[in-house]
C-alpha cells in the first residue's frame, strides 16, 4: 500500500499559509442531521419514555416493550465483571485505580476557603460536587471500556452520587468489557439507549429517567448536535473533534517508534490529524521510510493512510526551539516531546491538551492506564480549555457573610456604584444597612 504524508518546511515562504490550511477544520454543520436531531429532542421532551422507547427500537433494531427492559441491573455489571477474561479484568482494575489516584490530587487541589475580615465579615468560596450526571458511552461499531473510566470516576471522586451511564446496544449487543467498566468506576445505573434520543432523555427527564446536571462523553454526529442543543439546559464537557496527535522530535528515537505513535492517533478517524516536527532532514526521511515499511501490516490501514495523506504532516522546523512555537500554535490534543532533556521544551510549551515527556511516553500509555485523563480538548481549544476532570463535577458556590460593621463601609460603597448605574433599590437596599 502507498501513502503520500505532505512535507513543510518552516523556512519555506508559505509555511504558516500551508500550516493554518493544513490545521483548518469546521466540522460541517449537516442539515439533515441538525433536523433530525432537533425532531427527536422536541419529541423526547413532549412524550418522554415513549419515544426513547421508539426511537431506540428504531435505530438500534431491538424489540424493547417498556424502559425497563434497557435498564441494567447492578447484578448484571458484576457478572459482566466476573465473565471476562482474567487479563483484561486485571487490565481495567489496574487502570481504574491509577486514573483514581491522580483524580484524588485534583480534588484536594479544589477545597473551599474563607476568610475573616477586621469588621468581622466572612467571605469565601464552598466546592460541592453536582448530583446527577450522564454518560455517555458509544455503541456499535466500537466499544470503549477506557472512556467509562475516564468519565466516571473522577465524578465519583468529586462525590457525585447518581452517575447514569447510556450506551446503545445495536441488535442487543452488550459490550461486556464497557459493563464490567461501569462496574469497577462505580456507575449507579445504565441504560441501554444511544443517540440523540439518549443525550435528550438525559437533559430534559423522562416518567423513568430524572434529569441530570451535566452530559459528558464522545459520541457520534448525532450526540455531538444533541449536546451542542441542550447545553444551558444542562452543562456538557466539550464538543469534541477528530483526535490529534503532534510529535516534537530532535531526531533521537527509534524512528519506528514514531512511526507508530503517528498511526496510533491515524487509525481512529479518517478526519483525525498526525503531525511530526523536527529539525533533523535525515530523520524526517527515516520516519517516512518507517511509515511505508510499518503501515502494511496494520488492520486499519485504510484508515490511517486516508487519514495520514488528507491531515498529516511530516514539518522540518530550524530547530527545537521553532518547534515549541510552533507546537504552542497548533495547542494540539496530543504532544509527545520525544527528545534529549524533555522537560526543558515542555517549559516553552503554552498550549497542548496533555503533554507527554520523553520517548517512552507514548500517547497510548495516556489514553488507557497512566492516570491522567485522556477526554482531552481538540481543534485548537487547549488554548482555552482543560482536560476532564474532578473540577468538572464540581462547582463553587460564594459565600459573604457581611457583619454590621462591615456593611457600614460596603454599603456607602455599593450605593454609590448602583446609584451610578441608575439601580435604585440596589442602593436604598445598601442604604437601609447603615446607621
């Protein structure tokens, strides 16, 4: 199989012309899809159960006579726990309890404060976790037990205590990896619907399914358009693009070793993008040499190679230095710095979803067991934005707790500021304080 990756040059005229061209993307906004999707949130919300009952019969061709036929029981997360094999039990578990204890840091990272004054006024900030959140997991085509972790349990390590899982079920398959995941994260229930009729049952609640506080987790076109709807009504995590990877190599690794890195992001989308940066010609040839030789025995080199030719890059830079500003612009999900002294670049980085150091630091090692979280921002929007985490499931509340000596002097302040922007009962409710 031939592939054809594009070339760029940092000293090349057109370079930042041919960068940004190559880093565009606007998921196109699919009329149909935007129609269908507004039809069955709008028919989720007026006739709840029966409709996510229809349309899960519909779409994921099941014969479902009542909501509690798609509701899982505990017992069935524990055996689904139990039946699989040894190995990937021992996998998930492991993994489960890495991703638990670096969440657990996050928490203590967010403790509320207060403050006294010399008025003896109290101010501050309380932290308390939401109380119900949705999942959502994908079904079908492919199953992802990694992203119930990932999702899950930093909820549960914020303390919320109602986490409703949905995945989609096509012909009744259950995924038994995905339930014995929920199992080990502590999920509280699962139903077994998808879609947009999902994402709605979730928001808006339903006769059997109350409503929740904030939806997270990837999904299809469909969810995407659906989360995009109902936020405000509820929070979301992210609107999550193609996944994206970026190499910053000083031309030091195993060239195979990048090759692969490069194929690890390639193979899951078509539309997911690729890039290496380094300043070393030669190794940038070795690297390309190392993708025709590695990508034919791939099972989705069909994928990697429409996803390598269309939006990846091989980018020969001046030097490292180069490359951080440039790795800086391009604020990619992924960043692996695969070098000499890794660290000393990740300090010139200002953006990047999660950054991973030193060569043994696959981005593979992050998407299933390091700890961190792998629901990472896309599409430029780690310039603006955070990983998933306990901070998501979590939310702060003000505290003001104003003595009468204190609103002495707040109140002649307040007053003035209101009674210039023409907020009357904002400055007599001030006024009425004083003495």
């Amino acid at each position: 199989m031939t592939i054809t990756i594009r070339k760029l040059d940092s000293t090349q005229a057109d370079f930042q012309r041919d960068l940004h061209h190559l880093l565009a993307f606007e998921a196109s906004t699919d009329e149909a899809i935007e129609h269908a999707v507004t039809t069955i949130l709008h028919d989720v919300k007026a006739r709840g159960d029966a409709a996510v009952l229809e349309y899960t019969n519909r779409f994921d061709r099941v014969n479902a006579t009542s909501m509690q036929a798609l509701d899982l029981p505990q017992s069935e997360l524990k055996a689904a726990l139990q039946a699989i094999p040894e190995a990937q039990r021992q996998a998930l578990e492991t993994a489960a309890q890495r991703i638990r204890v670096f969440h657990e840091r996050q928490k203590q990272e967010l403790n509320g404060f207060t403050y006294t004054e010399p008025d003896g006024t109290v101010l501050g900030q309380r932290v308390t976790p939401l109380d119900r959140v949705g999942i959502y997991v994908p079904g079908g085509k492919a199953a992802y037990p990694s992203s119930v972790l990932m999702n899950a349990i930093p909820a549960q390590v914020a303390g919320v205590q109602d986490i409703v899982m949905v995945v989609p079920t096509p012909d009744g398959v259950k995924n038994q990896m995905v339930l014995a995941a929920a199992a080990i994260a502590g999920v509280t229930r699962v139903l077994t619907i998808g879609g947009a009729q999902a994402v709605a049952a979730l928001a808006y609640g339903t006769e059997t399914i109350p409503p929740v506080d904030k939806i997270v987790g990837p999904g299809n076109a469909y969810v995407a358009a659906a989360k995009r709807r109902v936020f405000g009504v509820v929070g979301i995590d992210m609107i999550a693009g193609p996944s994206e990877i970026l190499v910053l190599c000083d031309g030091t690794t195993d060239p195979d070793w990048v090759a692969m890195d490069l194929f690890s992001q390639a193979e899951h989308d078509e539309l997911a993008q690729a890039i290496l940066l380094c300043p070393d010609a030669e190794y940038i040839a070795k690297v390309e040499e190392s993708i025709h030789k590695l990508l034919p025995d791939m099972p989705r080199k069909d994928v990697i190679t429409k996803s390598l030719t269309d939006r990846g890059a091989l980018i020969k830079v001046r030097d490292m230095q180069e490359a951080c500003a440039i790795a800086s612009d391009i604020a990619a999900e992924h960043l692996e710095i695969s070098s000499e002294n890794p660290q000393h670049w990740a300090d010139q980085i200002r953006h990047a979803g999660a950054l991973f150091l030193g060569r043994f630091s696959s981005e593979s090692l992050g998407d299933y067991c390091c700890g961190p979280n792998h629901v990472l921002p896309t599409s430029r929007t780690a310039r603006f934005s955070s990983p998933l985490g306990v901070y998501d499931f979590q939310k702060r509340s003000s505290i003001l707790h104003v003595s009468e000596a204190g609103a002495q002097t707040l109140g002649k302040v307040a007053a003035e500021l209101a009674y210039g922007e023409g907020l009357q009962a904002h400055a007599r409710s001030a006024e009425l304080r004083l003495k």
